[in-house]
C-alpha cells in the first residue's frame, strides 16, 4: 500500500463500496445532478457564458469539476 501524501489521489467509497477516484469532468446530465438542479439549468448556464464546457468525442459536452467547484464558491 502507497502511503506517500504527495502521490494520494482523492478517492470516494460508493454505497457498494466500491472505491472511485474523482472525475476531471462530467456530463450536463452527471454535473445537474451532484448540483442538485435541472439539466437544463446547466445547460442554460453553459449557453450565457457563466461556466465553461468542452465538447468530447461523438459531440458529447463535458464539464470540467474545476468549474463545477467555482460555481459553488461564487466567484
């Protein structure tokens, strides 16, 4: 077992324990969930400019969690 700080990675434990390293992005869908509104409020959000999305293979849009993390702070 790795006990070095410097080379930890956030992890999360699943109600099937099952462990998961935190994601650098998610889906409109994924994203409106973990923020608790519509998927079309983040969609609306992504349209006026007030968060930045990518776009990733086949078209799919893609939030990044930094950006998630700024919206939750406020800034």
């Amino acid at each position: 077992m790795n006990t070095d700080p410097s080379k930890s990675v956030a992890t999360s434990i699943t109600p099937t324990n099952e462990i998961q390293t935190e994601r650098l992005a998610y889906s409109i869908k994924e994203a409106a969930a973990l923020m608790g509104v519509q998927y079309f409020s983040i969609y609306r959000l992504i349209q006026r400019g007030k968060i930045r999305a990518c776009r990733a293979l086949r078209g799919k849009i893609l939030v990044p969690r930094t950006e998630l993390l700024r919206l939750l702070k406020g800034s």
